[in-house]
C-alpha cells in the first residue's frame, strides 16, 4: 500500500471552512473545530429556515386576505369558500397581493364570492 499525503487537501478543507465561518463571533471564526461546529449548527438552521419560510410566507398572505376579506364585511373562510364555488383559482400569493396593491380588483372577486355562496 503506497503512503497518502494529505497535507494539501487537509490545509484546503481547513481554510474553506474558516472562509465560510468569516464574521462569526469570537473563536467560531478563528479556531476551525470553533468555526465547524458553528457551520453544522448554521447549516441545520438554513436548512430548517428554508421549509419554515414557506410557512411564513403562507401566514402571511392569508393574514392579508383576511384582513382585505373582513374590508368587505366575509370573514377569511367564507371568500376563501366562495373563491372555490365561483370556480376562481387563484392562489393565495397571487390574493394577497392583489388584496395590497388593488382594493377595487379584490373587491370584485369579493363579489363574486359572495354570489357563489348565496347561489
């Protein structure tokens, strides 16, 4: 079995790792067990936080939908529901956004909404 230096590739991992870590606090930037253990936990947090932001984002625009619905004397449920009867599929993003930008459009799809409901 022929003899493996490693110093090239260790000397490699090692800086990539403290170039990742960069502007961490205290040692976590200096030391590389500091900086890699800091990266692990950062890693799982973004890996977390990337799946936790769709749930943000998701709140959110129903919170506005809400909020725009309530303007129009429905409760969030009930435009939601006579979204769904009127036969408009429009997403929640899509809502949200018209309920922020254009009252007078999401005033129109209320409408809707409430005659699908009542018919």
């Amino acid at each position: 079995m022929s003899r493996v230096k490693r110093s090239v590739h260790g000397r490699k991992k090692r800086r990539e790792t403290l170039e990742r870590a960069k502007g961490y606090r205290g040692q976590a930037s200096k030391s590389y067990k500091r900086a890699k253990e800091a990266l692990l936990k950062a890693d799982s947090y973004a890996y977390r936080d990337r799946r936790n932001r769709k749930r943000d984002f998701r709140r959110l625009w129903i919170v506005r939908i809400n909020a725009a619905a309530r303007q129009e004397g429905m409760s969030y449920s009930q435009f939601m529901h006579g979204l769904k009867e009127a036969g408009i599929e429009v997403d929640r993003k899509v809502l949200a956004d018209i309920a922020v930008r254009d009252p007078e459009m999401f005033r129109r799809f209320a409408e809707r909404a409430r005659e699908a409901v009542a018919a």
